[in-house]
C-alpha cells in the first residue's frame, strides 16, 4: 500500500507541476482515498494538501480555501495531541499557508512572511511554487504588476535550480502579456 501511496502521489505530483491539472486528479485521489482508508501508511495529510495545490491552480479558490482549512485544523490537532506522525513537515507547512493566503486575497506582507519561510524550509523546486501562488493571488485579486513580477521572480529562480516548473511559468507569464496587451488580466 505505501508503494501505492507513494506512486498514486509522486505521479499526480508531477503531473501538477508540468500543468497536467487534469491528468493529475485520479492520482491524487488515489492517494487521498488510501491515506484515509489507511492512515497507518501516511498520516500526515500530504496528498490532500496536494488537492488543495490543484484546486489553487485550477483557480477553483473556494474549494482549495475550504480544504486548506481542514488540512489546517487537522495539522493542528494532531500537534496538540502529541502525533509527530500526523504533522505536517515544516515545508509541507508553507505550502499549506501558501495556498490558504492565495485563496483569502492575503496581503503582500503576508508573502513576503512566507517566500521568506519557504527560503528556509522548502525542498525541491516547492519555492519556485511558493511564489507561482502569490503571483497567482496577485492576479486573481485584479494586481497584474504584482502578479508578473512574482511570475519573473519564480522564473528567475527557477533559472537557478533543477526544476520541471519552468514551462508552466513561462506559460503563464506570456498568457498575463497577451491578455495585458488586450487590456484584461487573466
């Protein structure tokens, strides 16, 4: 089971992060279905977090705000009662502030809190995302200047780091100037 967990989420991971929203679905909820049905091979609530993720940028920000709640409460519990096991990681953690700030319009001094975090505690390429989602925050919230510059700053880190990001990035920032130059956001 825990081979299948960790297939079921790596693969919806990855999926996620080349922009394969879609494909990525089945194999989150896999992962989610079997965290739930057994605990005992991830209690931390990692693949949910990851629905959360794919919420967020599927821009689908009521679902990821209620889910990063839960997740949240839930993380909180299980620290209170002592369950290591049931906690989420320090990066896992800015992930999940990451995407509850996205989706509660949170202000600019509330990412700079968390890029500074995330500076700290992320793994991988999770700073590069870290700032996709401020920038996507800014976007929604209507802030284009705000928006592509966090879309250049996540490009430019990601120009330093080992990542399957960039793509995606780069995406989003030509989708952002041609809608800029037709006088509309995203």
């Amino acid at each position: 089971v825990l081979m299948e967990f960790s297939g079921a989420y790596n693969l919806g991971a990855l999926q996620s992060l080349i922009d394969a929203l879609e494909a990525a679905w089945p194999h989150v909820q896999r992962a989610a279905d079997l965290a739930v049905r057994r605990p005992d091979v991830m209690a931390r609530p990692v693949a949910r977090l990851l629905q959360a993720r794919l919420f967020a940028y599927q821009g689908r920000w009521p679902e990821a705000a209620r889910l990063a709640a839960e997740i949240s409460d839930t993380h909180h519990r299980a620290r209170q009662a002592g369950q290591a096991d049931a906690c989420l990681l320090p990066n896992e953690e800015v992930l999940l502030d990451a995407v509850r700030l996205a989706a509660d319009d949170g202000p600019a001094h509330g990412w700079a809190e968390i890029e500074a975090r995330s500076r700290v505690a992320s793994v991988e390429q999770q700073a590069i995302e870290i700032i996709e989602l401020h920038a996507l925050s800014a976007l929604r919230r209507g802030l284009g200047a705000e928006g592509r510059d966090a879309l250049l700053r996540a490009l430019a880190l990601a120009a330093h780091m080992p990542n399957i990001m960039e793509p995606r990035l780069r995406k989003r920032l030509a989708s952002l100037d041609r809608a800029a130059e037709g006088g509309a956001l995203l």
